[in-house]
C-alpha cells in the first residue's frame, strides 16, 4: 500500500502550445494550467519539509453531496506528503455533520485518523508546528491545527496571523477548491512565507473540470466578484454586494468596483500580448511564443512540457511595489529560483535586469542562495553590466535609457 501512494496519481495531463526550437511543429499536451501543482513538484523534495495543507472539511465531513473520487482525491494528497516524508500539518475549517454546531478539534482529528488510516493528533498551542519540526509531538503522524471557523483574523487575511499560522512550515499545499474565490489567511496570506505553494490533488482535478467548462471560442473569461445594486421600487439606494451576497430586495445593475477593476488590469494584459503574439505572425518566426501567467506558481509545469533544452532564463524590470513591504515577496522567490535551477541546462544562463539596483541585487542574492552553489557570475562579478547583451532593449529598458537614468544587468551561469 505504501509503494502505491509513492507513486505520482494519473490524472489528465495539462495541454500546452509549444514551438520547438528545431521546426515548427506544435507539441500539444492537454491544457494549460495556470498554478504548480503537487503531481508536478518534485517528490524528493517533499522529505523532511514541513508542509502545511488546507483542507476542504466539506468534503472530508461529507456535508457536501460529492462523490468517493473527490473525497479519495483530497486524502490522497495528504497520504502522499505523508509517505514522501513530509511532516504534514493539516489547517481548515470546520463545522459538525448536521452543521448546528461546532466539532470539537480532538473529534475531528479522530475521524481523520479513520479516514486516512494514520495518527492526527490535534494541536495544543502555538509552540506545536515548531514542536512538530523538532519530532518532539509524541505519537504523532499528521498534526491538525485550529479550527478557523470563527477565527476573524482568518476572514480578514491578518498579515501577521498568517505568519504566526505558517510559522516553521516550507511548503504550503491547498486541497481547498471550494474557498479558492476568497482571500483567507488560510488560503492566500499563507503563501508569501512559505517558499513553494501547490495545489493539491482534489484542487487539481476540480481546475481542470472548470477549465473544460470554460473552454469557449470568445476570450477572455471574466470571473465577476462583485456587482453594484438598486433597491426595488428605490432606485436611488445603491448598495455594492460581492456575487454570492447580494440580499432578496436588490438587483444587480452593474459591475462593482473590484470587477472593473480586475476585467480593465485583465484585458490591458491581454491586449499587451496578443500585440506580442501579432508581430511574431508578422516576423514569420516559428519557434517562439508569448503567454501572460504568474511565473512564480508556473514555471515549472510549463516549462518542464517543453521537448527542448532550457538555455537562458531574462527576468527584466520586476515591478516591487514599495508603498507595501508585504507585497515585496512577490516580485522573485525562492520557489521561482529552485525551478528555474532545476531546468536550467548546465552552461544555461540567467539575465537579471532592473532600473533599481536594489531590485538586482535581491535577484542575485536570490539566484546565489537557493542555486545549489551552481551559479557563477559570467563576466566582472564586481560591475553591473553596462550593455545590454542581447541587443534588443524592452520598452521600458528604452524609457529608462532616454532619460539618461541606469540600468542595472547581471548574467548568471549554471556550472
């Protein structure tokens, strides 16, 4: 049984557009997908990380009408962080069966160890993730925090109770579909402290279903968050409800402000590379193409369905928003460079640019901290580079140059 859960699941493979390097023969996958997924994250690294996952309590409680798949689905991402050798924290929400009132942490650590045939062993205090890295929890196979069902700090994604929730943890996984359209501590604030975050297998599965959903000819989709409302029989009361709580007496007129905001930024992205993609087809190039994702959660799944070798990575002008120093973590992270190390070619080589020489400089002592001591500086390690090596300037790399401000540029090698 155990060798069972070793091996990675057989769901459907993504489906990815790729030109080849050699000839322009498109090499099709299944879909793309537009998050790292635990199936695609290397097992070897699951060994002796702490890896926290956020479960979908209404599928483990059956307070759902979901079928046996799903629910084998979600204990199988924990079995298989469990037989990889991850020491595996579970976090959710929960309420009792017939949701009247709360079950008690100790019950439902109880009904996990039936359903996932190992020790869950609720959690007493706030020392016991640290307690758990250290292997000092006693007779413990799987550690269940709190239960966040009345937790505000939980609903209004705290940035310092998502520290404190994530405190020890390397690796976060979220197997919690059903809450993926909120901004929880426990679903998103989690993230920028742990250094790589995938989805589960149950999370998996329920996005490529949507995507099969989604798949029309008119693009792009447009996912509604929230709508402006009038009162009936009182069209001067206006009220702005998100999608799924808007009260019986008012009727959606409009878009609200988070939507518009979202479908303007969505399509300026969108229209930014179909620019890209148009001049390729003018160029009558065959080997390249663009596509507008999140690098940090992508790379790897994207990049490892390409039959070629990776040769050069260029991360130019990252935007660091320096009005939010939480927001920092976003622009390169640890997990980003542990992929891109991994796919690297040796001799393969990484282009580091920004206008800020602070912004370089974080990327390098990014590069040469979690590059496994395989990167070197090619060329003078002790100047920026003043030319660009390749030749051709961005559009922001040619503003920045026109009015006579610097560029900061690095190349790192793989050896």
């Amino acid at each position: 049984m155990k060798e069972e859960l070793m091996q990675k699941p057989q769901f459907r493979q993504p489906e990815i557009f790729l030109f080849t390097d050699k000839d322009s023969n498109i090499v099709r996958l299944d879909s793309v997908l537009p998050v790292q997924t635990l199936r695609n994250f290397p097992i070897e690294k699951l060994y002796g990380e702490v890896v926290m996952v956020r479960l979908d309590s209404g599928l483990l409680l059956n307070l759902r009408d979901s079928d046996d798949l799903s629910l084998n689905r979600a204990l199988l991402t924990i079995n298989y962080l469990y037989n990889a050798g991850a020491k595996v924290i579970l976090v959710s929400n929960w309420l009792q069966s017939n949701a009247s009132r709360l079950l008690s942490k100790e019950a439902f650590a109880d009904h996990l160890s039936a359903l996932l045939k190992v020790k869950v062993v609720p959690a007493n205090d706030a020392s016991a993730i640290m307690q758990f890295k250290m292997k000092n929890v006693e007779n413990a196979d799987v550690l269940l925090l709190d239960n966040l069902t009345n937790d505000k700090e939980e609903v209004a994604n705290s940035y310092e109770f998502s520290k404190t929730l994530s405190s020890g943890v390397s690796i976060f996984v979220n197997d919690a579909f059903s809450l993926s359209h909120r901004v929880l501590a426990s679903t998103v604030g989690v993230a920028r402290f742990c250094h790589a975050s995938v989805a589960g297998f149950h999370f998996e599965e329920e996005l490529l279903q949507l995507m099969k959903i989604s798949e029309t000819k008119k693009q792009p989709y447009v996912a509604i968050k929230d709508f402006l409302c009038v009162k009936v029989g009182k069209p001067e009361l206006l009220e702005i409800y998100t999608y799924n709580e808007i009260l019986a007496g008012w009727m959606p007129v409009d878009l609200g402000p988070v939507s518009m905001k979202e479908t303007s930024s969505m399509l300026s992205t969108c229209k930014l590379v179909q620019r890209c993609l148009d001049n390729l087809h003018q160029s009558e190039l065959k080997n390249g193409y663009f596509i507008s994702t999140n690098a940090t959660s992508t790379f790897r799944s994207i990049v490892s369905s390409y039959p070629g070798d990776l040769v050069l990575v260029t991360i130019q002008c990252p935007n660091p928003d320096f009005n939010r120093e939480d927001q920092r973590w976003r622009m390169v992270q640890r997990g980003l460079v542990e992929a891109i190390m991994d796919l690297l070619i040796t001799n393969g080589k990484v282009f580091l640019q920004s206008d800020i020489e602070t912004v370089t400089t974080r990327m390098k002592h990014l590069f040469i901290t979690y590059g496994k001591g395989k990167l070197v500086v090619d060329g003078d390690a002790r100047d920026w580079m003043e030319e660009n090596p390749f030749g051709v300037r961005t559009d922001w790399e040619q503003h920045v140059i026109e009015r006579g401000a610097p560029m900061y540029r690095i190349v790192l090698k793989k050896v």
